[in-house]
C-alpha cells in the first residue's frame, strides 16, 4: 500500500512538472512571435580584418636653399623634411624651398607645385605646375634652377634631374634660361 501511494505521489508530481513545462512553452512561444528581434545580413569574412599599418613618418636633415633679401644669392639653411615613403623625400625637399623660414630669406619655389618627383635609373623627374605670379625675371629663374639642383644632388642617388612643367619638356622654366634636358650633377 506504501508503494501505491508512493507511485500515486510520483505519478502526480511527474503530471504537474510536465503541466508546468508545457506552459512555459507556450508562453515563450507567444512571447516570441509578438517580439521578433531585427537580424540584419553581415556577411562574414573568412579572416578577421587586419589592423591598419601605420607608415612610420622618416625624416631627414638637408640643406635647402632660399634667396637672399636683395633675391640676388642663395642662403643655404638647414632643416629637417619628414616624408612616410622613401620615395616621397625628393617632394618633401622641394617642398621645404616653398617657405621662407624668415623675412630675410625669400621662398624660390613659392608658387610652384610639385606635382610629381620620380626617381627612376638615377633620374629623377620632377613634374612641376607654376602660377603666374612665382614667374621672375631671368635673375629669379637662375635661382630657383640653382636651388633646386642644389638641394636635390645632394642625395648620391640622384645622376641627373628633369625638370617638366605640366608634364611637358620646355625649353626655358620662365622664359628667360634655358633648361637642359636633362640636367647632370656636376
């Protein structure tokens, strides 16, 4: 009789379990058909995404070259020019020409752009654009011409220089000196 009444206990307990489960099926049923969570397709990559290299910025010490007050002489001045690639040192130098570092000295590349300087087989080809107002007399145009061969040949690597405006070979940068096709160090 004691196990009758046993077996009875654990039958009714399996039945309210069992009761009790189902309805908590039921609700998480319902619960989920009103709230349907918003899945959006990403798609997968098959490996995880690098991070970013970071270019290392170099920098070097030249020599660059400005006029003087009177524009009748270069005034060498050292500075440090910072360029990521190593390619990008021969535009940072010309670029270091753009911008007097005081009143005494005047910027000779002022006005011009570097569009491009590619060194290839010991040549390096500069592509320039020049505005209107950096065009000087033949004086001025004798200094840029100086200041760009000098502050370019001091890197070893450089043999000769071609100097291109807009992409084109000219005969003279501004008119008034010729310009040798291409320039050799000396």
């Amino acid at each position: 009789m004691l196990n009758n009444k046993l077996s009875g206990v654990l039958i009714g307990v399996s039945l309210i379990a069992l009761l009790s489960a189902c309805g908590q099926a039921k609700i998480q049923g319902t619960a989920e058909q009103t709230v349907k969570p918003q899945v959006q397709n990403v798609p997968e990559s098959k490996q995880p995404a690098a991070p970013p290299v970071q270019d290392k910025v170099k920098q070097n010490t030249i020599k660059v070259y400005f006029g003087d007050e009177s524009g009748e002489k270069l005034v060498e001045q050292e500075v440090a020019v910072s360029y990521k690639q190593e390619d990008e040192k021969y535009s940072a130098s010309l670029a270091a020409l753009s911008t007097a570092p005081d009143s005494k000295r005047i910027a000779l590349l002022k006005g011009i752009t570097i569009k491009s300087a590619v060194l290839k087989n010991q040549l390096l080809t500069v592509d320039l654009s020049i505005a209107p107002e950096a065009r000087m007399g033949a004086g001025g145009e004798d200094l840029v011409l100086q200041a760009m061969k000098k502050t370019l040949f001091q890197f070893s690597e450089i043999q000769s220089l071609e100097i291109l405006v807009d992409g084109k070979v000219v005969d003279s940068l501004m008119g008034h000196m010729e310009l040798p096709h291409p320039i050799k160090r000396d």
